[in-house]
C-alpha cells in the first residue's frame, strides 16, 4: 500500500491512507485530501482526515456523506480547511510536515 510511515495504527488495526483519501475526493467539492495518524494514549493513533476544500468548511449532510464514503476507515478527527500544503516538488503530493505545523498553529 505504500506510505508506511503514515499508515494509521489504531486500536489494534492498521488503515492505509490512499484508500481513505481516494474515497474522500468523491464527495464534491473536495479537491485534496490527507489521511494520516496522530499519537492517541488510549487508541495508539487517532485518525485524522483532513480534506481541501474551496469553502473551507462542509455542511452536515457533506460532512455525513464523507465520513460514510470513507468507511470503513475511522475518522477520529476531520479537519476541513481551504489549502492543504503540497510537496513542492510533487504538486499533488501532501507536504505532511507543514501541514502537522499549519495544524498545530491552529
């Protein structure tokens, strides 16, 4: 599946990211999307998804529709947000990195 530092170990089951992602970029509107893990001392890693999407934000029934259309993958934390940061040498390729930090900053 590729990616391996950024498969989601949780809860004793391991969740690869393209699948996630690819499955996200079918609801409308979303353009880019990050599916990777964050330290959680009860689930080892939470899931976190976060998706670009023009408004910056997603209505319920979007919400809803995303949340489902990812499944089975868990969503413990879904950020949706205007620009995700790319790789700069790889336009389509998420710059993981910077967007832990642009996360952090809040």
């Amino acid at each position: 599946m590729g990616r391996l530092q950024q498969r989601v170990r949780r809860s004793g089951s391991t969740w690869w990211p393209a699948p996630a992602e690819l499955r996200a970029l079918t609801v409308p509107g979303v353009r880019h999307a990050a599916y990777f893990g964050e330290r959680d001392d009860t689930l080892g890693e939470r899931a976190v998804l976060c998706v670009e999407h023009l408004e910056g934000r997603l209505t319920a029934d979007a919400e809803a529709r995303l949340r489902a259309v990812v499944a089975p993958a868990p969503v413990d934390e879904l950020r949706v947000l205007r620009r995700i940061p790319r790789d700069p040498r790889h336009a389509s390729k998420t710059d993981l990195g910077a967007l832990r930090q642009m996360l952090e900053r809040g």
